[in-house]
C-alpha cells in the first residue's frame, strides 16, 4: 500500500481541483503502480464517490464509447478478417487539458488521453468480435474521428498469381482506364479504376471482384500480346494486387470465363519486386513478297547461335535470345515459324526488320509480313 500513500496526497490536490472521470483519474497514476485497468484504479482512488459535473479532460467520452464501438461494427460487417488496429483522431482541446494537468502535475511517463482512448476501443471490439489486435501488421485498419462521428476502415491487399490463356483473336490485354478518374478510382467506375470489362485485365478483374470484393486491381503481367494473338498451352502468368478486398480467403480453381480461362490460381504474400526473366513459344505466320527461297530459309537455323539485338529509338539497345527454331513453308509465298525466344521478344518487328538484327526479311531476302502471332508457351 505504500505507493497509494505516496501518490493519496496528489491525488487529493486533483480531485479537489478538478472534476475527472474514472478512466482519465486512473491512467494518471496506473503506469506508477503497474495496474492495467485505469477505470478500477480511478473508481478505487475516489472511494467510489461520483460527482454530476463532467471530467474536466475528456468531457464523459469514454461513457460514450458505444457510439463508436457501433460505428466501427457497423463498417466492418462485410469484411472477413481476424486481425485488426485502431487509429484516433480527438478534439484538440481534449488533449490540451490532458497535457495542461499532467503539466501542472508534473506528471510524466504515462499514457495520453488520446493512447488510452483507442487502446479501449480496440478492447471494447475485440471483446465483441473475437477479432484480434495486431499493431504491426494488421488486416483491417479503423480511422475513428470522434470529432466528427465518422468511421473509416482500410482493408489489408491481398495478391493473387495465375495464368490464363486466349482463346478469341481481338481481345486486348490492357483495359483502358476510366476516363474520369484515370484509374485511381471514382464513383463513376465504382472505385474500380476501370469502367469497362472488355479485356483480358478486365474479364479477370469483374472475377475478382465478385469473389474478394475490392476496390482496384493493379496487375502485373509477364510480357504481353497483341489483340489479336492467342495465348494457348498452360497460359501467360500474371499477378494482382487487390486493394481494399472484403473478403481475405476464398477456394480457387481453374476457371473458364470464356474466351478466357484461368489456371493455377492462388493467394500469395505479393507481387514479385523485380521482373521475373521468362521465355516464349511463338507461333508465327508470315507473308513474303517475292518467293521463298529454300537456300535463304534454311539459314534461319542460325538464329539460335546469334543473339537478336533490337534497337530502340532512345538509342538503346537490348539483346533477345532464340532458343529453337522451326518451320513450316505453306505456299511459295508464305511460312509458319515456331521460335522460343527470350521474354519480351518483339515478333512483329523481328519479322519486319524494323531496327531489329538479324530479322527474317534480311534473311529470306524479300519483304515480309507477320500476319499473325499466337503464344503457345510461356515459361518462367
């Protein structure tokens, strides 16, 4: 008991003066005398006597928690989750009155109104849900304004991984952005960034959405095709990042949204931090102008020994590997050519021979033309 007595005499001089509830009392003196329930100790150092006036500091706003316990139960019944944290935002002058008698207290190392307030909210809706805080890495985070009354919560993302293959020529690989926003998100697009789900991005994102909830999907993609190319085989992979999802877990199978259809589906911690080195199986067709030569055809072989330098128009220049090489002659006038080069290979340029070397009309000798590409491989 001696450390009641130490601080009975202070305690007196405060109560005296001012006016304070059993929360704001107790948290003056709980950290001195290592007791974690600030309410009991407060109630224990006024003997139990309650006075009509309101506390001097908080104005009686831990008697209208409820209000907010509500508040928060309320935003969060659509989400699924298991952990979650507490942020405030108080009045000022709460928190000026809470430092003006700690001050005039010489009161020091102990909770502020403003800790000791959120801390309880946490308390009060853990205890209701079950639900868990976690500080560090929570999945669901609540923004209390108790000034305004307003509740905000912000939904942990959630990354998915996955492969989908093409099977319809003239669907793009990118949605265009909504065109209000720019993709950020509005009520146009139903903070989705995106307002049309005509795409490959777009077809996998209405998925999405429907099976995890969220708010946008941002992609990445590894390498990318033409409108109209075919992606067969086991499919491109691809990530997404999910943000705000209601949902955090939910069973993933393979999928057919056709002409789309989804494999290996599943839930991962994030999207790769650099780029992840891939190779393509191609399917190229092509058009010459003049007749195919045999002699000029047969050296396509050599590809495989020489790597393809591609020059860009800021004067760099990278270079692709090629693999393997196979192909077909259709007509005097045409080919197919199955290549597995190195991710990121640019067929149509490599055909043309548009700042590309060596090219497929330098080797055959006559102008040509890609007249379609599918992938039927993509391999990381």
């Amino acid at each position: 008991m001696s450390n009641y007595t130490q601080i009975t005499p202070i305690v007196n001089k405060i109560t005296k003066k001012y006016s304070l509830c059993d929360h704001c009392l107790g948290r003056l003196f709980s950290k001195q005398l290592h007791l974690s329930s600030n309410k009991l100790l407060g109630k224990k150092l006024k003997n139990n006597s309650n006075t009509k006036e309101k506390c001097y500091i908080c104005k009686n706003l831990f008697d209208n928690l409820d209000h907010f316990l509500k508040l928060m139960l309320d935003v969060s019944s659509d989400y699924s989750f298991t952990t979650f944290s507490v942020g405030t935002m108080i009045k000022p002058s709460i928190v000026d009155r809470d430092d003006f008698i700690r001050s005039e207290y010489h009161l020091r190392g102990i909770d502020s109104v403003k800790a000791d307030i959120t801390k309880e909210l946490g308390r009060l809706y853990s205890r209701k849900t079950k639900k868990r805080i976690d500080h560090l890495n929570p999945e669901i985070t609540f923004t209390l304004n108790l000034k305004d009354e307003l509740c905000q919560l912000r939904s942990k993302s959630i990354t998915i991984s996955g492969r989908y293959a093409k099977s319809r020529r003239g669907l793009p690989q990118k949605q265009k952005s909504c065109e209000n926003c720019l993709g950020k998100g509005c009520r146009v697009c139903n903070f989705h960034g995106i307002s049309e789900f005509e795409s490959v991005e777009g077809i996998i994102s209405k998925f999405i959405f429907k099976k995890f909830g969220g708010t946008t999907a941002k992609f990445t993609w590894l390498g990318g095709e033409d409108k109209s190319s075919l992606v067969l085989g086991s499919g491109r992979p691809f990530f997404v990042k999910i943000q705000n999802p209601y949902k955090r877990k939910s069973k993933l199978s393979d999928v057919t949204l056709d002409p789309i259809k989804l494999y290996n589906l599943k839930l991962v911690g994030e999207s790769p931090k650099k780029s992840l080195k891939f190779n393509s199986t191609l399917r190229v067709k092509i058009s010459t102008k003049s007749k195919i030569d045999l002699k000029n055809l047969k050296k396509l072989k050599d590809l495989i020994t020489n790597p393809v330098i591609v020059y860009e128009k800021s004067g760099k220049h990278s270079e692709k590997k090629v693999f393997d090489v196979k192909y077909k002659k259709d007509s005097k006038n045409s080919l197919t050519l199955t290549v597995k080069a190195e991710g990121g290979f640019p067929t149509k340029r490599f055909v043309v021979g548009d700042d590309v070397t060596p090219n497929i009309s330098k080797i055959l000798e006559t102008p040509c033309v890609c007249e379609e590409f599918d992938f039927l491989d993509v391999e990381v």
